[in-house]
C-alpha cells in the first residue's frame, strides 16, 4: 500500500508522451481510507497524440518504507486529439 504522503504528481513519469504541451499529472485519492486506488489526471496537451504515464521504481514508498517496483501496466495510454 502506497503512502500516499509520499506520492506526488513528480512520481508520475510522462516522458513517452508524444502528445505535445506542457503535461502535467495530477493525483487524487478518491477514498483515504483505500491507500491503494489513486486517480491520476494529465493536463497541458495542445497537439495531438498519446500520453503515457509510468511510475518508476522507487519513486515513492508504502508506511514501512519500502521502495515501489516499477508500473508495468498496458493500459496507461490514451490518445488524445
């Protein structure tokens, strides 16, 4: 389970994004009481393409301090345009 005191929107890595704009990524926590279902929203797209958003290895750390391993999802992409 995530900290999520320790989990910023600058643990979100968006650098294989094509889409072009300043992007930024935004964290919610819909319930505080489930550390572990966070929102993440990116804004800041002006041209089209994809965004993707990864968290690496180590980026934050659950209560006991220990490190994440890196996101290995296949569906934190989307299109935009």
């Amino acid at each position: 389970m995530i900290d999520s005191a320790s989990f910023t929107s600058s643990d979100i890595n968006l650098s294989g994004s094509t889409a072009g704009g300043p992007l930024v990524a935004t964290i919610t926590q819909p319930d505080p009481a489930n550390p572990l279902v966070f929102n993440v929203a990116v804004t800041g797209m002006t041209s089209m393409g994809r965004v993707v958003a990864r968290i690496p290895a180590n980026a934050t750390t659950d209560r006991a301090l220990n490190s994440n391993p890196a996101s290995t999802s296949t569906d934190n992409s989307v299109k935009w345009n």
